[in-house]
C-alpha cells in the first residue's frame, strides 16, 4: 500500500506541487486573525457618521439626558442609562422670494378685430440675512426636528414589569413614540 502511494505522489509534478504549496499558503494567511491596532480602535470608536449634523447631536444629547434625569426621580427605577436613535438629521425650510412678472398685450388689426395675450414668468431667489460680520446665511422659515427611531432604558429596577410599563408611557407621553420602538432593560 505504502508503495502505491509513494508511485502515485512521484507522479506528480513539479508545478503541481507548487500550486498546492502556495494553496496552503493561501488558506493560512486567509485562516489568521487580524486585529486592529490601538489607534486604529480608538479612531473607530470616535467616528462619527458624516450624515449626522452636529445640531442632531445636540438634540438627541438633550433628550437623553432629560429621561435620564427624569426617569431616576422615579420611585423604583435607581439609576437609569438612556440611550435615542434618530432617524434623521430633520429639515429646515428656506425662505424663497418668488417675484411674478405679468406682461399684457394688445393688439388691433386692420379689420378692427382686436387679440391680447398675456405673458407671466416665476424667477425664485432664496432669501439671505446678514450677520453684524457681514457674513450672510439662507433665512430659516420653519424646522422639523428629526423623529425619534427608538429609545432603550437601562434602569436597576427594569426586571418590575409593572415599573417598566411605567417607564414605556412615560417615553410614550414624553416623546410621542410608539410602545414598540421602546425597550426597557435591568441594570446589572
């Protein structure tokens, strides 16, 4: 048996070997863990996504840290950590200046017959104020601010069903969020 198999591996050729040589290779570099480096973590964990404006930020910051400091005058709850997703950054609406322009003709011909027609053109224009700096920035109409995608309580008294179902509507009357998107857990 030994023998068949000692024929059989002289068989094989050079590049064949090779090929299964650098095959190994592959599967060994592919098979390694690859970490990351200290500052490449740090960096990682303080990015922040390029679609999120700072002022949303702020917002949401606000939000947080008024459940917090509400839900933890709550008899039963203890300490509380809060944390709200945004669905959006929300919107602000640009005042436009939409002057309209009204041209009238008439016109009478030969026969005496008379035509008018009348002509009218839109141009809008965004509308700027200007800062005591001389700097000048879209005047601002109207704001909606993002909506709110979820919201997750960690409280110490979050394994109290009846607590945690006070804690949903207090979210629920707070922030006009469905039961759905809140989540209460227990503190460990």
């Amino acid at each position: 048996m030994e023998s068949k198999v000692i024929a059989a591996l002289k068989k094989v050729k050079r590049e064949q070997w090779i090929v299964c040589g650098l095959a190994g290779i592959l599967l060994l570099v592919i098979a390694l863990p690859v970490g990351k480096s200290d500052s490449e973590e740090k960096q990682a964990g303080e990015a922040v996504p390029a679609s999120q404006d700072t002022a949303a930020s702020s917002l949401r910051e606000e939000y947080e840290s008024q459940l917090t400091r509400i839900l933890s005058q709550v008899e039963g709850v203890g300490q509380v950590a809060v944390t709200v997703t945004m669905e959006s950054t929300g919107k602000k609406l640009v005042e436009k200046d939409k002057p309209e322009e009204i041209q009238n003709s008439n016109q009478k011909d030969a026969e005496g017959s008379q035509s008018s027609s009348e002509s009218s053109s839109i141009q809008e224009t965004t509308v700027y104020e200007e800062k005591e700096d001389g700097s000048q920035t879209p005047y601002i109409t109207s704001e909606t601010f993002p909506e709110i995608r979820g919201v997750l309580v960690v409280a110490e008294g979050g394994d109290n069903p009846v607590l945690v179902q006070q804690i949903q509507e207090a979210v629920m009357a707070l922030f006009h969020v469905e039961a759905h998107k809140i989540k209460v857990l227990k503190m460990k």
